[in-house]
C-alpha cells in the first residue's frame, strides 16, 4: 500500500480523497494554486505545497509543477481526481517515468478512450452497440455532406478528443452542417489542441445512461449498476440518480455484462465508467468511456456501500478486486443534485466572491461533499462546482423528499447557487414520474421564462 498520496486537484474532490486516505491509513500532500489559499482542502490534509499562479495552466494543469510538488514531499503516488489531469495520458506516463505510481488506469487505456473514434472502434469489436456515424475524422465539407445523406438528418458533429459539450453542434440541414464543421474545428481546437470532428445520427430525447465498472490488474472485473445523467444544462450534468427508472433489471444485467465483457477485452485497470444513450424504444448506444472518478460517484456509493476512492486506490497499489459480481447489491435509491455558484434567474452567470455566511444540510440519509465554508472566497479561476448533496431512501419517492428538505437547508449568503434551481425540477411532475430525457432541462427553462 502507499505510504503517501499528492492530490493533484482541488475542491470536494480533493477533500473526498483525503478522507479516503485518511481511512487506509495513507498520508496526504494538497497542491494549491495562489488562488486556493483559503480552500478547506489544505487544512485537511498532512502536507500543502503551492505549486503556481491562479490559472489552471500555471497550477492544476502544469505537470512539471505537480510532479516536483510529488518529488520533494516523496509522494509515492498521485490521485488526479476528475477535471484538471485525470485523463491526460502523458501525465500519467510522466508519472510512470518518474516511479511515481498515476491512480488510474493505464496510459494506454487512457488514449485509447481520450480518442472518441478509436474509442467506439473498440467497442464495436467488444460487441457494444454503436450509434451509426462516420468511422474516422471528417476533414471537408464533401465528406460530410456525402455521410448526412446516407444516415440522414438530424446529425450530430462532436470533437475527437472532446468532452463537455465543445466542438458539438446539432444540425437539421446541409446549410447547416456546412457551417457547423468549421465552427466545430475550431471550438474543437482551442479546447483540446485537436480539430477532428466525426459525425453520429442525432438521437432525439435519449437518456444519458452510464454504467460503473471497476477492474483489478488480474483480469477480473464487476460493474456497479447504472446511473441516470439526462438532467443536464448544454451538455453538463446537474442531477444524477439511481437506479434509473428508465432501466429494468434485465437491461440493467445486459449492459452490466457487455461492459464487464468490453473492460476485460481491452485489459482495463481500476474505475471507470462507459457512457451509452438509451432512445426511447429502448434501443441503447455506447457513447464513450471516462477513465476517472465521476462527480456523481456517490449515488453509487450509497446504494451498494462500495467506496468507491478507495477501491481506487487499493487497485492502483496492485490488489485483487475483493468483491465479486454477486456481492454487489443494489439497496435503495439514491440521487445527487450539484450545487454550483450561479445565478439561474440570471442566466446561470457565475457567482465568484465572498461567503460571508453558510450552512450544511444534514439528518439521516443526507451527504453533502463540499469544500466551501462562512468565510470563504469563491475564486473566478475554477468550475462553478461548490458543492454535491446526496440523499438516499428506501424508494424512488422517498429519496426525492428528502433532496427536497435538504435543498431547502442549504443556505448561502449572499452567493447565489442552483439549489433552488435543483428543488424546482425534482419537484416538477414529470421528474417525479421518472419522465424525462437530456432534453428536459430545455423545456423547463423554456416554461420558466413564458
């Protein structure tokens, strides 16, 4: 086992490894940009090391800088956390380089799902169904024109090496996907310094389905159920659930087993999670995999009692999976509501400042992960993330009441957040049947402002 572990991130998620180390008995080393004096992180962790100015690509991003932080503390390893490095595949070969073990999987697992096309071209071979699209990268206007009229409209155009909604555009029409190819590419190359583009059939009204898997360094591997993402505002998850009530224990199974049957086909190590859209006929399609912690990885946690940072960090050290495919059950439900700084009666602008007061919902079956306290400034430098409240429950119903109650708790002054935001659509109707898609968020935003 480590004896010591940088953390190469901030925030709650950095907090979340801390406690998790701190329960293995591993010692800690936080890295902080100028901009994190004041970030709760620091004080819990056993060593704090300043590694560069606020921007994330003098801080979080810069390798060199986080690397030198690990050799002078004589870290043995590096938890990248999600965000910032997490599945950057030369930062974890640099840590391989320097005998300083990346927690995570491999840098070849890393590549081979950073890149989308080659990503879904190892599925297809796993036997994973695909949503139809192009096979490589579309350069010019002609190939893209050629593929929309044999799939047909409407199309999606999405960045190779992208993630979070840059270099993605839906298009109705050859106009339309003309111009949207070169505004892709280059969204596309600002983001991610790659501008190719390849090109699915858009499906309408799916669900976002992701499956948790883990898998050891022996060839053994489990999933841990599934989690419901469609709650998302352009592209980034807002509200996360499971089970989802939209999947039954058959489908459930099915995926499970074909993403079992994929990591094991492709030698995976550690945590991930494979991203698929479920239409509306039940028909699924596997999207990409992250090779990461998930923000929304405590809806896992509370249903199956599996934690799920430390399971990273025992299977990075090199031991066997101790859980096997029929230890896992499912208890209950569970659903994560993200709370960000941000004003949603003003169109979601963020909300960077001072908190000048703060209190944290509690009682039974209610976790909040957060980082934030009275008396801290939120720093314009970062994600908007300030803080993830998790309820569980015996039912569906249950669960939903008590993020109801919790949300009402949640008191910032004066920031504003999306904690009234998250109450107004889990109290919606149609959320509370289980009846909604990733473009829900849209129409209700739509029906807020008439």
């Amino acid at each position: 086992m480590f004896s010591k572990i940088l953390i190469a991130n901030r925030g709650e998620i950095a907090i979340r490894i801390i406690r998790a180390c701190k329960e293995l008995g591993i010692k800690t080393v936080a890295v902080y940009s100028e901009a994190d004096k004041s970030c709760l992180h620091l004080e819990f962790a056993d060593e704090a090391i300043c590694i560069g100015k606020a921007p994330s690509s003098e801080s979080y991003l810069n390798i060199s800088s986080i690397i030198s932080a690990a050799e002078i503390t004589d870290s043995d390893a590096i938890h990248p956390g999600y965000g910032f490095l997490a599945e950057n595949a030369s930062f974890a070969e640099v840590c391989e380089s320097c005998g300083i073990k990346f927690i995570g999987p491999t840098p070849e697992n890393i590549k081979m799902m950073g890149d989308k096309i080659q990503a879904k071209e190892t599925m297809r071979k796993a036997g994973l169904p695909l949503i139809p699209g192009s096979k490589g990268a579309l350069k010019t206007k002609e190939e893209v024109l050629a593929l929309a009229k044999k799939i047909g409209y409407p199309l999606i155009l999405k960045a190779k090496a992208g993630g979070g909604g840059k270099g993605m555009r839906v298009c109705h029409s050859d106009v339309r996907v003309v111009s949207a190819l070169m505004t892709a590419q280059a969204e596309a190359q600002t983001a991610f310094g790659d501008s190719d583009i390849y090109m699915e059939k858009f499906i309408e009204q799916p669900r976002h389905i992701e499956i948790q898997i883990a898998a050891d360094n022996y060839g053994n591997a489990i999933y841990l159920g599934e989690r419901d993402c469609s709650i998302q505002r352009r592209h980034q998850k807002l509200i996360e659930e499971t089970p989802s009530p939209a999947i039954d224990n058959h489908l459930r199974r099915k995926l499970g087993e074909l993403c079992v049957k994929s990591v094991k086909a492709m030698d995976y190590r550690n945590v991930g999670t494979m991203e698929f859209l479920l239409d509306k006929k039940g028909n699924f399609y596997f999207m990409e995999m992250n090779t990461r912690i998930q923000v929304e990885h405590p809806v896992t946690e509370e249903v199956t009692g599996i934690d799920l940072l430390k399971l990273q960090i025992t299977l990075a050290a090199g031991e066997k999976l101790g859980i096997k495919q029929d230890d896992v059950h499912v208890k209950g439900t569970a659903i994560e509501c993200r709370i960000n700084a941000e004003d949603p009666d003003n169109k979601f602008m963020p909300q960077p400042g001072m908190i000048d007061f703060c209190y944290i919902p509690g009682g039974k079956d209610v976790r909040v992960d957060t980082h934030i306290y009275s008396g801290y400034h939120i720093p314009p430098n970062y994600d908007s993330l300030i803080a993830k409240v998790i309820t569980k429950g015996e039912t569906r119903q249950e669960t939903l009441k008590k993020m109801e109650r919790a949300l009402d708790e949640f008191l910032i002054e004066p920031i504003k957040t999306t904690a009234p935001f998250c109450k107004k659509i889990i109290t919606n109707p149609e959320f509370k049947r289980g009846n909604y898609h990733t473009g829900f968020l849209e129409k209700f935003l739509e029906k807020e402002e008439e």
